[in-house]
C-alpha cells in the first residue's frame, strides 16, 4: 500500500497521493503515472519555454539528471534544494521499479543521502545511503550500478565508518561476485590520506567552477586583445541532430543567444567570437536544407566581434562548447523528436516496452565505422614506416564488408580515402546519419617499444594514466586540453549511452582477442578501458573505440601489415558486434515476457 511506500522512502501518504494524482490506498503493479516536468528556464535564453508533459521514462531521467548538474555547479544550494531532487528521485523509482531505470535511480538516491551527509553534517542521511546501496545490491545484482554500489559502499566503511572488518568483507563478497569489474582496481589503489584531501580540494573546484557548457566567463589575458581570426565555419548536419564547428586561430572568448524570430525572420541562434576578425577567404553564407537549419551566416559584427548565425526551421534546444589546441567552438543542435502526452492510468501496453528496448539499442540497422585519423595526420608511426592511417583504413574496409555481408546492416565510413576530417567532425556523422552503432578504429603507440596487446575504449572521465596517455595520443593535445576535456565530458556524459557502449565494448574485446588467440597465442588482452576521446564525444548510440595492436612494437606492426592478420581482428570486431546485437535481442524478450 501507499502507507507502506511512504514510510520505507519516508515521504507522506498524501505527497504520494499528489504527485500521482491518487484517491485511493492502492496501487496496480505496473500502474501507469503522470510525470509533469518543467523544463528550466535558461538565462540566456530570451524565449521562455512552456512547461512539457513527458511519458517517456527516459527523458524524465535525463531531466533529472541536468538538474542535478544544475544544483551540483551551485555552491550555494540548500539543503532543502538536495532533499527536493532526492524526492524527485525517489518518485521515479516509485513509478517505474522494474524499469532499467529504476537501479540507476536507487544509486542517484543513495549518492544524494550521502552528499547531503557530507555537506550538511546530518548522520541520519549517511544510515539512509547505506541503506540505499544495500537495497540496490540485493534487489539489482544484474545491473550495471551495483558494482557501483559495491564500490561506494566499501569507500563509506572505510573512509568514514572505518569499520576494517565490514570492509573486508564487503570487498571479499565484491570481488567473489564481480571479479571482472573495473571498480576493483579502483580499490585496490591505497590512497593516502593527503591525497584525498588534494583529490577532494580539486572536486571542490570543480563545484564551485559552474558548468563547463555554456561557460564563457574565462578571462583573457592583456597581451591577448589582438583579435583571433575565424578560420572556418563548418556544418554537419541531419535529419534531427546538427553540429555547428567554429575553428579559431587561438584563445578566444564567446557568448550565445537564441532569438523566437517573428514573421519576418526564422528563430535563430547567434554566437558572438571576440576578439576576433573573418578570415578572408571564410565563405560568409552556407545554405543548408534540412530539419533543424536552414542556414548559416557569418559576419564581421563590429572591429572585434565575429558573429555567427544559425538559422533555424523551429526553436531547438543546443549545447555549446569550447576545444583547446586547435581552437574550436562546437554547437550541437538536437530535433525534439516526438513527445508523447500521455494521461492515461493504464497498465504499460506491450508496444512501450519494446520501445523502452529500442533505448537499449535495438534493431541496429546502421553501424558508422571510423578509420582512425587520415590525410595530413598520419597517427602513429610504426618502426618500419607502417602509417596508422593507412592500417585503419584496410582494416574499417574489411569490417564494413563483413557487417555488410554477415549481418545485413548498412554500413558508412567516416572517410573511404587518405583524408583529413577533424575528430570532432567524426561523432558528428554518425549523429547526422542517425547511426546506430560507433566504431572508431585505431593502433596502439608507446615510446616502450615492448608494448603490445589489444584494448577497447569507450568514452568516460578517467585517472588511470595509462588510459590518459592513451587518449592524449589519440587526440594529439595537451594535457590542459585534456582536463578541460574531462570537466566537459562530466557534463555532457548524461546523454551519453555509458552502460551500452561499455557493454559493446565488452563484447568486441572479448571476441576479438578470442579470435586473434587461435593463431597468436602470445596476444596480450588489455581489456576494457574508458577514457577522455574527443572522437567519443557528443555521439548519441553505444560508442567504441579499438586499439587494435601496437604498430610501436617490431612484432605487433608486422602483424598489422599483413592482410590475414587484418582479417583475423575484424572478424573479431564483427564477431562482438554480432554478439552484442543478439544479447539485445534476449533483453527484448525479456521485455516481451514481461508485458
Ligand atoms: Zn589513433
């Protein structure tokens, strides 16, 4: 009854009742709800949006997880501002406790209780996270957070508990039940006690820093007021998804703006560069016909102001941010889609809950394959000459080929020749061809020339500096440009599909190194690594990123030479692919079943 899931959420009966629009006691299993979400008002946004009715569990998961970005960046948010999202929360679990969601909401819960225990120095939240992580490892051993769980768990014994006993054995039932997971490591690592004090002094930082998009208030030093030229204005564009890429010579500083438009002009968006001049041979008009734009103007706005224009077909909401070294502004506009109202108590129909699948990736139909780097970046360079981009490009052919024949699916190449297309350009395609799948395709380097072995990345944060090395060769930037790197994929990793592309990721390395093992048994498995890729960033399906051998190393670089070999490893790839679609598969039965 409600009386019962009041008390165990400690919520009241009538909140319950009011959020759900209840008269009653009782609840259906799998009764369905309203869920009324206001969307935030954006302060530089001129048009104010109207309120939005969502049914769509996902998107009221994602709207929850900005606001908890938005109370995040704010240092002087309340206690009561915690508690509101954590009933939020709380809420979403109520409605949906068999959804895929419903674990990730019991985490979000769990990690809520203890920031407000660590903030607010109140015990009684850090017993409730406790309690919640408990909840979440007994009632969703299958999920993806319960390692999480685990991982948090074991850190509040040890760190704040400092119950030894209970975490040893924690950590001894952890590892019993997952022993391939990459949170053990984590736990491995003895961290001193100055460390975390650094660790935790940096995490304040970033708190107080605000978010990373949309955050244009850097300063620029004196010596700096020589304007910047615009060097190129270039559009990637799709059916329900564009991205805008504004290459600058250096530093530079931006604000943005969205006009509602009237009957004489289109909405549109508007990016100010300063300083900054056009650089003469910039095209100042590009026409584009599709959902979302219309086209794109460039102007010398006054002596220091370059302004670039986006016209748009409708009002769309777009996410901006600034790259390092090159210098690059990106603007990602994404269609509405369809949203559905739905005011109905009905129990889920069968046809949502294949839908709910689809969100996992279901019916992969197009998979866009990304041959590492190409034209003047060579990549990596092996021993003997090898060029990674002459590798890359073999290898994404054989595999397009294969996935082609094998699987019936289409398959796009971000280049079918020796070119140069900027990394960022690259997620982009696959975006705006509304592809299913990512794969970019890549070979190791190390300055240790002993090096070898095969790893699969997808995109997250990371502190393993061999995973950062990594992805600071891949992206041929600093290590400066890699922090801003990390604070930006922080905010963005919320649209990202985090838990599928680790899965892909799982799938494609377990079958690759399989396969190349038949006939090279010294092949070494680095296994499953995340980190920071600019080439990882904004995609919007299960994404991945194969480091198919070290052309580093004498041995591995003859091997990527030869055809038989580039063979053996996209079969692999293909073959985890393969696999991958068919695990989705059971899950819609699953659902099926369920329904
Ligand atoms: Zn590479």
């Amino acid at each position: 009854t409600l009386e019962v899931i009041a008390r165990r959420y400690g919520v009241s009966v009538s909140e319950i009742r009011k959020w759900n629009r209840l008269k009653g006691d009782r609840l259906r299993v799998g009764q369905k709800l309203i869920v009324g979400v206001k969307e935030e008002k954006e302060k530089k946004e001129e048009v104010k949006k109207e309120p939005v009715a969502v049914s769509d569990i996902e998107k009221v998961f994602l709207e929850l997880e900005r606001k908890h970005e938005i109370i995040l960046s704010n240092p002087q948010a309340t206690k009561t501002d915690w508690l509101k999202l954590l009933s939020e929360y709380i809420r979403l679990y109520l409605l949906y406790p068999s959804s895929y969601v419903a674990p990730k909401a019991i985490l979000k819960t769990a990690n809520i209780y203890f920031h407000i225990y660590k903030n607010f120095s109140d015990s009684e939240a850090l017993n409730k996270a406790i309690e919640r992580y408990n909840f979440l490892i007994k009632n969703h051993p299958k999920s993806f957070e319960v390692e999480e769980a685990y991982y948090r768990l074991i850190q509040i014994y040890r760190e704040v508990i400092k119950d030894k006993e209970k975490e040893k054995s924690l950590r001894a039932e952890f590892k019993a039940k997952y022993p391939k997971s990459t949170y053990l490591s984590k736990l491995e690592e003895k961290v001193e006690a100055k460390e975390l004090k650094k660790t935790e002094k940096k995490e304040k930082e970033i708190k107080t820093k605000g978010p990373v998009i949309e955050s244009a208030k850097e300063k620029i030093a004196i010596s700096d007021i020589i304007p910047k030229k615009v060097l190129e204005v270039h559009p990637v564009t799709g059916e329900d998804y564009s991205r805008v890429i504004i290459n600058v010579s250096d530093n530079f500083e931006y604000q943005a703006n969205i006009l509602k438009g009237d009957k004489d002009r289109p909405p549109r968006i508007y990016v100010d560069i300063y300083p900054a001049i056009l650089d003469s041979k910039i095209s100042k008009e590009i026409e584009i016909k599709d959902a979302l734009l219309t086209g794109v103007r460039v102007a010398q706005f006054d002596e220091r102001t370059v302004r670039v224009v986006l016209d748009l077909n409708s009002l769309t909401s777009y996410k901006i941010f600034k790259l390092r070294e090159p210098y690059q502004l990106v603007l990602d506009l994404i269609g509405k889609g369809k949203i559905q109202k739905s005011y109905t108590k009905e129990a889920p129909k069968k046809g949502e809950y294949i839908n709910l699948a689809r969100q996992f990736g279901l019916g992969i139909k197009r998979v866009v394959i990304d041959p590492g780097h190409g034209g003047e970046d060579p990549g990596a360079i092996g021993p003997s000459g090898l060029k990674e981009k002459d590798v890359t490009l073999v290898l994404a052919k054989i595999l397009a080929q294969k996935l082609r024949t094998r699987l019936g699916i289409e398959v796009i190449l971000t280049r079918e020749e020796d070119k140069f297309i900027p990394l960022i350009q690259r997620p982009a395609i696959a975006n705006s061809k509304k592809a299913d799948l990512f794969i970019s395709i890549h070979t190791n380097a190390s300055p240790d020339s002993k090096g070898c072995g095969i790893e699969t990345y997808y995109l997250n944060f990371t502190t393993d500096p061999e995973a950062m090395r990594v992805a600071a060769l891949e992206n041929a930037a600093s290590d400066k440009s890699l922090s801003d790197l990390q604070d930006l994929i922080k905010a963005i990793l919320v649209n990202t599909k985090l838990s599928e592309s680790r899965m892909l990721a799982e799938k494609v390395q377990e079958e690759l190194v399989k396969g190349v093992n038949k006939y090279y048994s010294d092949i070494m498995d680095r296994g499953v690594k995340y980190a920071p890729f600019l080439v990882l960033v904004g995609t919007r399906m299960p994404a991945i990123l194969v480091e198919a051998g070290f052309i580093s190393n004498p041995i591995e670089e003859k091997r990527l030479k030869d055809q038989q070999y580039l063979e053996m490893v996209a079969e692999g790839i293909a073959k985890g692919i393969e696999i991958y679609i068919q695990s989705l598969k059971f899950s819609q039965t699953y659902y099926d079943k369920k329904s």
